[in-house]
C-alpha cells in the first residue's frame, strides 16, 4: 500500500509578518469602493500567507480625503452621529458637513466598518493614515504608489 502524502498548513507567525507601504490618492474615487481596498490591505488579503488572527497589516497613506466620490443622494441623505454622554448630547451631520471640515474622518469611519470589530480590528486601524491635501509626511519610507479605478 502507497503512503499518503500530507501537506502541513502554513501559519503565519507575528515575528515574520514582512510590511509595506502602499500610498493611495483618493481624488475621484468612490468612498466604498476605496474603503474596501483599504480594508483588504489592512486585513492583509492581498498577500498569499494570509492568517486570519495575524495582524498582517501593511501601512496604507491616503492622501486627497476631501476629493473622494460619493454616488447618489448620499451628500445630504448619510448621517453621521456622535453622542457626548450627557442628555440631549446626540448631535447628527449629514456627509456633506463632515467632508467640507473633517475630510479625514469619512474614510477612516467607513474603513473601520470593513475590518473585525475587535481588538484586532483597532490595532489594524492605526496603520492607516489619511490626509486632507496632497502632502504627507511618509516620503522616507517610499510607499508604492496603488492607482484605483471606478470601474
């Protein structure tokens, strides 16, 4: 009788994960179609030794949050809430109002989304970086410059 050949899984250690940077210009992108980019990047989908429980995230830099795309009515019909803790401390914006003054915080809350809603999630999301304008100050590490498309 032949003997059966097995092949091991493959598990990424923590120690050997190998890091990147990616830089992303989000002028004329739509918003869920960079998020889930920027979240299989974090995530560490695009690389073949992909572990679930490893944080394998590469660096991403954005830059240009304010010239992101949005499709439909979303400008004025999305919301975004934010509750201070005291009694009638909810205060509701529509998208519109937080792109003209926190450009930043509209990418970062829709990659959120995307990752686990863990402690894993979190540690992959501070190394994500997003900028309003055009300039950042990564240059030194040369990140790979990643050119999205709308389909």
């Amino acid at each position: 009788m032949d003997e059966i050949e097995t092949m091991k899984t493959f598990i990424q250690k923590q120690k050997d994960v190998q890091r990147a940077w990616h830089l992303i210009d989000a002028d004329g992108v739509i918003l869920g179609r960079l998020a889930s980019k920027i979240a299989m990047i974090l995530r560490g989908k695009t690389k073949a030794t992909f572990t679930p429980y490893v944080d394998m995230a590469d660096e991403v830099v954005v830059i240009n949050a304010e010239k992101v795309r949005v499709t439909g009515k979303k400008l004025t019909d999305k919301k975004y809430q934010r509750y201070s803790g005291y009694p009638d401390g909810l205060k509701e914006f529509d998208l519109e109002t937080v792109l003209k003054n926190k450009p930043e915080e509209v990418i970062m809350h829709a990659v959120k989304g995307m990752l686990p809603h863990s402690a894993l999630g979190k540690q992959l999301l501070t190394r994500l970086k997003v900028y309003r304008g055009s300039e950042h100050p990564h240059k030194a590490q040369n990140p790979q410059v990643l050119k999205l498309t709308n389909r």
